[in-house]
C-alpha cells in the first residue's frame, strides 16, 4: 500500500466537475481519483492500491510505471516531438515503427496507416473500405454490417457504427446490425449451434440488402459492451468465409 496522500479529494472532485466533461457522462461524487500506477496496479489518492484488470480503457498493454519507455519516449520528444506524415512528409522514427509493426503483422499485411486511437482507427477503415469499392466500380457499397453490442469508437462515425446515441448521433440506415453469439445463452439461437444459427443470418441479411450494397464487417473479437463475450473459434473462420465469397471486406 503507498503512503496515504494528503490532497482533498473532495476539492479535487470540486475542480473536476468545473472544468472536465467526462465521456460517458462520468464524474461527480464517484470519481476515482488515480494519482499513480506500476505494473498491473494504479493508487488514488488515499493510497488506496487497485488491481487494473481492464488495462485502463483496454489499451495499456504493457504496464505502468515504466521508466525505460519513459525514456526512449523523452529522447524522442527531445528529437521531434510530433510532426504530420500527411502529404509529402516523414520522418525515421515512424518509418522505423511502422517496419517493426509489419514484420510482426500476421497474413500478408505490408503497410501501416498510424491513428491516435481506436475510434479515429475506424474513421479511417470506413473511409478506405468505400473508397475501395468505388475505385473498383462499386460506389453503392456503402453499407457496413456490425454486431449488436459492440463497440467501435467515440467518434461520429464510431458512435453510429455503435448503435447511434441520443442527441449525439443517431442509428444510421447504412449500419446493419447482427446478434453476437452468446455461449452462456444458447435459448437465444433456438438450442442450435450459435457459428450455424449466426452465419445463416449473416447469409439472409446480405440476400435481404444486396452483397452490392454492402461494403464491409466491422467487429470487435471479443464483443466488450455486451460483457467481454468470447466468440467460438470456429466464428470468425466460418463468418469470414462468407464475407469473402460475397466480396464485403472485413475490418477487426
């Protein structure tokens, strides 16, 4: 347990609500307030210890408290804190980045496109997926198949992907939705197999809105909102083959 840290907390939740607007519409009264972490565990400010098994919003991978990134990140900030690759521009340390995350990718991926998270991410996958079909003559690919209960970024794009939210963005009529297979809740699938039940209403919703309207799959692996739903291993091999044979990309 860390030393007991003499700020007020209450103060701080003060200051909090009158400047901060939290995504979700976090804050107030319950706000954790977390002053550190190291490893897999964060403090607050009572010097409380938390076991962070979430890894902050799914994204630390590699722990808190790390000085030696701590360092390679200041070195670099210390060279060229940040600069546009956009248009005509680069610099080594993206080229270097990006050649380390290709000869790591699985399949034949050859190229790194950078984002500032997962929502911007797929801003940019829903852009190059359209962009796809209408180079290849099919600009009325434009619809995109996501599961109910997933969760696909905070942006416009991501929000409406999502399920759309009042007074932000509504549910749009080029997302299509499908049911995420449940292995706790096989009643739901009429006690048939779930990778069978799911893959023939993938089938009957592309026959309902034509495969030539339909641009790509976007999807989670694990479905996060719906409660961290792992998906069957023969899911996505059996999904994925149809989603090729009727030519709709797919983006995970």
């Amino acid at each position: 347990m860390a030393d007991t840290f003499d700020a007020d907390t209450k103060a701080w939740t003060a200051r909090d609500a009158a400047v901060l607007q939290h995504p979700g519409g976090g804050g107030g009264d319950h706000t954790l307030f977390l002053t550190h972490g190291k490893g897999c565990h964060v403090w607050d400010m009572e010097g409380r210890k938390y076991l962070d098994a979430q890894g902050g919003a799914w994204l630390n991978m590699v722990g808190y408290g790390r000085n030696d990134l701590a360092q390679v990140a200041a070195e670099q900030m210390a060279r060229l804190g940040t600069f546009s690759i956009g248009f005509d521009y680069a610099n080594t340390a993206s080229v270097e980045f990006a050649e380390k995350l290709v000869a790591r990718a699985p399949g034949n991926i050859a190229k790194v496109r950078f984002a500032t998270g997962g929502g911007e991410a797929d801003d940019h996958a829903l852009q190059l997926a359209r962009l796809y079909h209408s180079r290849r003559g099919f600009p009325k690919r434009r619809k995109i198949l996501v599961h109910r209960e997933a969760y696909h970024g905070g942006t416009m794009a991501g929000v409406e992907l999502t399920g759309g939210r009042p007074g932000y963005a509504e549910a749009s009529d080029a997302v299509i939705f499908l049911t995420p297979p449940r292995p706790y809740h096989p009643e739901l699938y009429g006690n048939r197999d779930m990778t069978e039940y799911c893959v023939d209403e993938l089938r009957r919703v592309i026959a309902e809105h034509g495969a030539d309207s339909i641009a790509a799959m976007f999807a989670e692996l694990m479905i996060g909102p719906g409660g961290m739903i792992p998906l069957p291993d023969d899911y996505w091999p059996a999904m994925s083959a149809v989603l090729k044979e009727n030519g709709i990309l797919f983006v995970a």
